[in-house]
C-alpha cells in the first residue's frame, strides 16, 4: 500500500511539473492560437507568356488549412501552402492572387500579389536571311 502512495505522489509531482511547464511554454501554448504567416507573398511579380510561377506562403500553428483565391474568388482545389500557375498567359496578367490561412482558432490573410504577365519577344526580323 505505502509503495502505490509514494507512485501517486510521484505521479501528482509529474503533473504539477507538466502543468507548470504548459503555463510557460510557448510552443505549447501555440495550439491554442489563430496562425500567423511567417514567410509572406511579394507584392508582385512580372512573367513572361508561357511560364510558370509557384506563389508560396508559411505559417505557423496547429491543424493549418488553406485556401488560395484569385480576383477575390476562391481557387477550387488550392487549399496548399503552395500554388503553382503554369503556362501563363496575357489574360492572366493583372490577377490578384493571396491565401487565407485558417485553424480552429481563427484566421489571416496573405498579402495580395498581382500578376504580370508580358509578350514573348517576337522575332521582326531575321538577320541571317539579310546577309
């Protein structure tokens, strides 16, 4: 009997520990707080017609979900702390990309990138049929 009391005390002094170790970890206590975005979108970003571009964000915190939109609409089946746009055309130029990061906690956006897609250069002239 005098053993399983001296494991109870034992057990109640690891609680205790762990409790006080709880209060002053802030890693621990992260779980319960909104994310924050760590690694931002740039303001914006010029292409070339036919490229591709990956926009990349990072946050921090617990049972992270994401949600990336374009011109304000949400993007179906972008929910990645990356997005990559591929094969980008002039009708992609001036979209408005960001991300909203959410837990059960709360919720932030990204800043907003804006695209710019240029022409390809085009070839006006060829020099070797001129020699």
């Amino acid at each position: 009997m005098k053993r399983y009391l001296t494991i109870i005390k034992l057990s109640a002094f690891a609680l205790a520990l762990l409790c006080l170790f709880t209060a002053l970890s802030p890693a621990v206590c992260a779980a319960d707080e909104a994310p924050t975005i760590t690694k931002d979108l740039t303001a914006g970003i010029t292409v070339t017609e036919g490229e591709s571009v990956t926009l990349t964000i990072q946050a921090d915190g617990d049972a992270l979900e994401y949600q990336w939109y374009k011109n304000n609409q949400p993007a179906d089946g972008r929910n990645e702390a990356s997005w990559k746009l591929e094969n980008l055309t002039a009708a992609d130029s001036g979209g408005q990309y960001f991300c909203y990061v959410q837990n059960p906690n709360g919720g932030v956006s990204s800043a907003v990138c804006t695209l710019t897609v240029v022409a390809k250069p085009t070839l006006t002239a060829d020099i070797a049929s001129e020699r």
